[in-house]
C-alpha cells in the first residue's frame, strides 16, 4: 500500500466502520454510474444518498467539504467526487475504481448512441425515449437540490449566499470560477483565524502526479508525433478542456462548440446540439459530449475504426487529469477543513453552488419544456424568457407523471427513469 493509499483508508476508519472491500466498492459505485443520470445535481444526491445515507461509508461534513473541493477544480465535480469517495474508503485503487465506474456505463452508452445516429442521423423513437428520460431528470434534480439545500444552507448567510450565486450565473452570467473565488474569499474575511486543528500536514504526492501526468500527456506526445493527425488534434483539444473546466461542461460549451464547429469544422451546429441533447440524457457527467463529438468527426471523417479510436482518445484526455487533480489535491482536504479560515471557505463554495445548481437545473427544465427560448435584456441584466406558445404538452405531462410516481409514490429513481423512457417511446406511436 502506496503512503497515498494509506492516507485515504487511515481516514476513512478514524471514527468510522471498517473500509468496505473492492468487490463492495465495485457494487455500490457500479450502480451509482449506471444510475447517475440527471446532472451533477442528481448525481451527488445520488452518492450522497448512498455513501452518507444508506450504508454511512462517508460522515455528512466529509461529503460536504469533498463537493466544496470538487467544485473549486476543473472537470466534472460529480465524477470527481465519486473518485474522491473511492479514494477516501480504499486509497488509489479505490479512487481509480469508482472514478471509472462513474464514467463507464455513460461512455458505453455514447458509444452506441453515436453508432445509430452516424446510420439514422435523427431517430424519432429514441428521441422520444430520451424526452421522458428528460422529463424524469427535471423532477430527479429538484428533489436532489431541494435536499443539497437542507443540508448546505444552515444559516441565513449560507442562503444568501446561494441566492446571490444564483442571480450572478442566472441574470448576470458571470463566470462560475468567478463565482466560486468570490465566494470563497467571503467565507475566508469572514471568519476570525482562531485556532487551527490538529491535522498534520501530508507530504506532497509527488510519485502518484508524476505518474498520472505522464499517463496523461506521453501518449498524447506520441500520438502527434505518429498518429493520424486528427487524432492528435482530437487529443490535445480536450486536454485543453480538461484544463479550463471549472464549473462542469456547461461552462465550456460555448468554446466547445466554436472550435469544433467554426475552427475545426469537424461537425455541424445542429450536429452540436444533437451530441449535447443525447449526451444529457445518458448516464454519467454531461462532458462525455466530448467523446460523442470526438467520435462522430472521426467517423465522418475516416469510418467506423477510426471513430473508435477517437472516442479513446477522448476519454483519455478528458479523464485521466481528474485523477490528477484529486489524487493530488486530496489529502489535503483533512488539513485545510481543521484549519477555521478556509474551512469557511469550503462552506461559501458549498452554498454558492447550490445557486449554481440551481441555474442549471432551471436551464435544463426550460430547455426540455419549451422548443423557444429567447433573452430579456435590461442593463447587464439577461433573462431566459420562454415563449409561452411553445410549451410542449407532452413533455409537460411527462414532468407530471415523474413528479407524481417519485414524490407522493416515493419510487426510486432507476424505476422513475426506466418508466418515462417507456412512456416517452410509447408516445412517439400516438
């Protein structure tokens, strides 16, 4: 066992019960990925269902101040909480488990979806489908908001906090790293310094960044040197993105689309959309768009292999730093969160996100509810405005029959989610 490795398992058993084993690890975590539809919202609600609630492998204030941390690096938080959470019960090993299990099922997913939709372009019954899965995510996230909020937001400060958050990303569209910063340093000159705990500093984990960075860069140097050059550019593109992706795929997309679209001409606008509405409705973080855009520009333009080929490439590229950044970072958090300053800070981050997520979640929900959406602008002020003719009756009765079997019925969320991909197929035939 690696002194990483150490650190994580001597922390998850202070206090707590013994680590669960591998072959646990691999249950839980594989149904958390097969199940982690509906965004980071129902994805952490999920884990934190899981992991705090029904088995107590995580206390409450572990699994807070991991999602405080999640959210201050790059890349997806709910997959990099997830790794965080396997490192934490089983050191590296765990954390490179649950790390990719998170990913897996929604990479499959991808795979498949960009091999029927490079034969049928736009397939009208599985777009049905998808819409249900839509309509149950809508009331998937709600709940999982409604309860990050009770268990982030415990003070008056934390909830304005939130809704100044909120109305930063909503009205102002200010930038999330933004976001995140300012309310990390109100949390900060907010607190007296008081006393610091007693965690010991950990030594740096020189050999495992070492290791991860290299993974992640040589083949990439490698791939630009002898491999086909669309595949090195596919590569060193989302490597670039893996950088800059504070905040999740929503805050990259933008750039996303314009390089892919208006620099690289690899694809489309409306094949753009296409890969971002199919990738929100499969399991897993919504940056595995980069693996369906990666995929269907090498199959457009070299066949099936390369397509193949490419989406590895993507997955490497995109993945392997959030490895980086969590193996890196987290044996730090114990030390940072005894300490009363950035302790506090963590917090603000904390209740700064559920407006975030918030944001989000309303973005979605009008998104899937309304075929026109237009911008009210006052100042600096920019509204999403729906246009009230065009709400879509079906996707609407399809929130209403989600709301109702998983709110007074209380039914899990697999079987909500299985149950409105069945009625949204079965209306494609009415």
């Amino acid at each position: 066992m690696t002194a990483t490795d150490a650190q994580g398992v001597e922390a998850a058993t202070s206090g707590m019960r013994p680590p669960p084993s591998l072959a646990q690890l691999t249950r839980v975590f594989g149904r958390i990925g097969l199940l982690s539809f509906g965004g980071p919202a129902a994805q952490i609600a999920l884990m934190h269902r899981e992991l705090v609630g029904t088995r107590a492998w995580l206390d409450e204030q572990t699994f807070l101040r991991a999602l405080s941390l999640c959210m201050l690096l790059p890349g997806p938080e709910a997959m990099q909480l997830a790794t965080y959470a396997g490192w934490r019960l089983r050191g590296v090993t765990g954390g490179l488990l649950a790390g990719a299990l998170f990913v897996l099922p929604g990479a499959l997913v991808i795979a498949a979806l960009v091999a029927v939709y490079v034969q049928v372009g736009t397939v009208p019954l599985v777009q049905a489908g998808f819409l249900g899965v839509k309509a149950a995510v809508i009331v998937i996230v709600i709940e999982a908001l409604r309860k990050l909020a009770a268990r982030a937001l415990t003070s008056p400060a934390a909830w304005i906090l939130a809704g100044l958050a909120f109305s930063a990303i909503f009205a102002l569209s200010l930038p999330f790293p933004l976001i995140v910063a300012v309310a990390a340093l109100w949390g900060f000159l907010g607190t007296k310094p008081g006393v610091a705990g007693k965690s010991v500093l950990p030594p740096p984990p020189f050999r495992i960044a070492a290791t991860l960075l290299a993974l992640w860069l040589v083949p990439l140097v490698l791939l630009g040197l002898s491999g086909p050059p669309l595949l090195a550019d596919i590569g060193w593109f989302m490597a670039r993105l893996a950088v800059v992706t504070f905040g999740g795929a929503y805050a990259v997309l933008a750039y996303m689309t314009q390089t892919v679209v208006d620099q690289y001409h690899w694809i489309t606008t409306a094949q753009m959309i296409d890969a971002l509405g199919l990738a929100e409705t499969t399991p897993g973080p919504l940056i595995l768009v980069t693996q369906f855009v990666a995929m269907l520009s090498a199959h457009l333009a070299g066949g099936p292999a390369l397509a193949v080929a490419a989406g590895l490439v993507a997955l490497w590229a995109t993945f392997v730093p959030c490895f980086l950044w969590i193996f890196t970072a987290a044996p730090y958090l114990d030390h940072i969160a005894g300490r009363p300053r950035p302790a506090a800070a963590l917090a603000a981050i904390t209740a700064a996100v559920v407006g975030v997520i918030l944001n989000l979640s309303l973005w979605f929900a009008l998104h899937v509810l309304f075929t026109e959406i237009s911008e009210l602008r006052a100042g600096p002020v920019a509204l999403p405005l729906p246009d009230w003719t065009s709400l879509d009756p079906l996707a609407l009765s399809l929130v209403a029959l989600a709301a109702v079997w998983m709110i007074p019925l209380r039914r899990g969320m697999g079987e909500t989610v299985l149950l409105l991909a069945l009625a949204g197929a079965g209306s494609h035939f009415l």
